[in-house]
C-alpha cells in the first residue's frame, strides 16, 4: 500500500489529533496514529482510551488499508521537513513503513492496524447542534474552574447540563465557581453529564470559528463532530455537588468598578500578598474602594484606593486575588458588579452586560481575615 500527500497538510492534521496521545499509554500502539485509507481519503485516529480524535484528510492512494505508526518520531520528520510532496510506501506483510521526500527515504516499523483499540462510535445518542463559537468560549470561561483534586473526580471535569431550549455549564473547585447559560439550542431531551478536562483542552484548540458542532451523547461518552473531525471521550461517572445550594441569593451590597483597572489594582496588590494565602481585603467605604495586602512574613505591604459605584453598608472581605484575577481575566465587559452580603459569605461577580441568549455568573469564597 502507498500514498501520497503535501507533508505540511498531513502535519497539520497531526498535530491536531495529537492531543489525545498520551504521555504514558498503557498500551505500546497507543503511541501510535492510526491510518486507515479508504479510497483517496486517509483517516488519521488516535486516542488514550478515554479521549479519541480522528480527521480526514485527501491524499493519492493506489489501495485502501490500515496501518499505525509511531506517533513521535513522525510527527518530528514531518516538523523537519519543508513543504513538499511526500510519499508512504507499507509493506502489507511486515508494516515496515517507508517515506520518501525530496531529501531522501526514512524507514521506521509499523504495527497492524488491526491491533489498534477500537474507538467508541456515536451509539443510542441524543444530539444538540450550537455554534462552534459559543462551545469554544463556554470552555474558556469554564475551564479555568476545574479542580485538579482526583479525591473529588466530579470536580475535576465541565458540568454540561442539557435542558431543551438552553444548555449550562459548570465548572467549581469548591474555592471559585462558574456558571454559564446559553439559551439559544434545540434539544428533545433533558440530561446532564461531566466532560473530563483533557478533552475540553483539546476540543477548544480543534475547534473551527465558524461552523455548528453536533454533539451527541448516551451514559458513557460524548460525541463532538464538526468538519472532519469527530472526538469522542468517556464521561466521568460521579455525582456532581449541587452548585446552586452554595450560590447566594441575597445579596445586599452591590460594588460596580471597571473591570480593567480592578484587574490592574488587584495584580499590582498581590504582589505584596501571603503567597500561601494570596490574601487581598476590600474595604469598601461608601464611593471608595481600598485594596490592600500585606505579608507579616517579609512586612511587605500595599494598599492603592479605586473610586467605585456601591450600595449597601460599609463592608471589609478579603479574597484570593489569584481566583479574582483569573475570573476577571474570561470576563468581557467593561465594568463589573460584584454583590456581597458579609465578610463570609460568597460573592457574585457578575459582567455589567452579556451577549444576547448568554449569562455567566461567578462565585468566589471569601478568605478568613486575620486578625
């Protein structure tokens, strides 16, 4: 078997599927891309048993087959190469595999393709199509969230909650949460399920900018396809902790401030804060904001005052700045509000404005002030 196609082209499509290689398989051929050749279309698979991801690409073939080949040191050829024609010669017998290039010829072995873990097809599937756009940036406001205790597995994946007409995501560490909606789906079902985090990364660098995602799913995977490209990925089976139990909703203290120089304020202040607490305190007095930190340990100390909008009691209530900064840094708006009711509870952080058929509400816990 033999084919031939642009080393560029073939590298992009590696580098894509790539991803989902991992780092320690428990299985030699898991290194491996898989190569099945149908016609003059070559499908590109690989997986770790639970991420799989595969993607077509055109390509001139004198028969249909399949074959794997070790991952790493192809995609090295490939990065070394520049643009050109290259062509892959498969001994049908051995699985010796041989490339040709302009430069010259690079032999490396092969394994059966039959030997390849079968990857997970769409089965007993509900589906929902959203854009592309909107799935990409529910990953990116989410994401960050995600806990990376493997005690609490729920914790660590996407909450993905389908719900007719709207579909929400969660993402909580217990420390900092992140709720958001889109309500703008169709769907005849109502279900929920946990996407794990590694596939979440990988989905958001293959996603396309344009184009609708159809995404399927049954008790055990979910499906994403888009282009030529399908994933698939086991769900993590565990209960996840009811969100809305711990958001707040009586909030009587309301802090607007510009998100860009809270931003600013807060990363210039952290710089003097506990670097095991990241401990920064808001004291809110009237249309004055002070930010400070201090770190008894080396007696740094910062403080810097922000004209704010605020209604409510004067407050003081201290927060990790590093949870802050981070949520601050997916939100788009350009003022923010934060409502609060004491210095132990929970604040929302709340965009002043959100896009048409979208909400994302964050929840922060507060850090114990000392004394």
């Amino acid at each position: 078997m033999n084919f031939s196609v642009s080393s560029s082209d073939l590298l992009k499509q590696l580098q894509l599927v790539g991803g989902a290689i991992g780092s320690n398989p428990v299985l030699p051929i898991l290194e491996d891309f898989l190569f099945t050749i149908n016609g003059n279309r070559l499908k590109i698979a690989s997986t770790d048993l639970e991420t799989s991801i595969a993607t077509e690409i055109e390509v001139q073939s004198d028969k249909s087959g399949t074959v794997a080949i070790p991952g790493k040191i192809l995609l090295d050829t490939l990065k070394a190469l520049p643009d050109q024609p290259i062509t892959f010669n498969i001994d049908d017998e051995n699985f010796g595999i041989e490339i040709t290039s302009a430069y010259g010829k690079y032999k490396l072995a092969g394994e059966n393709g039959q030997d390849f873990p079968s990857i997970p097809t769409p089965d007993g599937v509900d589906s929902v199509e959203l854009p592309a756009s909107t799935l990409s940036k529910a990953i990116a406001k989410t994401l960050f969230a995600t806990s990376n205790d493997e005690l609490r597995p729920a914790m660590t994946g996407v909450f993905f909650q389908v719900d007719f007409n709207k579909i929400t995501f969660v993402a909580t560490d217990a420390h900092k949460l992140v709720k958001y909606n889109f309500s703008d789906i169709k769907s005849d079902v109502s279900t929920s399920f946990i996407v794990p985090k590694k596939a979440l990364n990988l989905l958001k660098n293959a996603l396309p900018s344009g184009d609708d995602v159809k995404m399927s799913f049954n008790k055990a995977h979910v499906f994403f396809n888009f282009g030529d490209v399908d994933m698939s990925c086991r769900l993590i089976d565990a209960r996840y902790p009811d969100y809305n139990a711990v958001i707040p909703v009586d909030n009587p203290h309301l802090l607007t401030l510009v998100r860009h120089d809270f931003q600013s304020s807060l990363k210039r202040i952290a710089i003097y804060a506990n670097k095991t607490t990241n401990q920064v305190i808001l004291n809110i007095d009237g249309t004055s904001l002070d930010v400070s930190a201090q770190d008894l340990d080396f007696s740094n100390e910062a403080v810097e005052k922000m004209s704010c909008t605020y209604t409510g009691d004067n407050l003081q209530i201290a927060f990790n700045a590093k949870f802050l900064v981070e949520m601050l840094n997916v939100l788009e708006s350009d003022e923010v509000k934060l409502e609060l009711s004491s210095s132990t509870r929970a604040g929302i952080l709340l965009p002043s404005e959100a896009d048409e058929g979208e909400e994302i509400l964050m929840l922060v816990m507060p850090v114990m002030l000392s004394n």
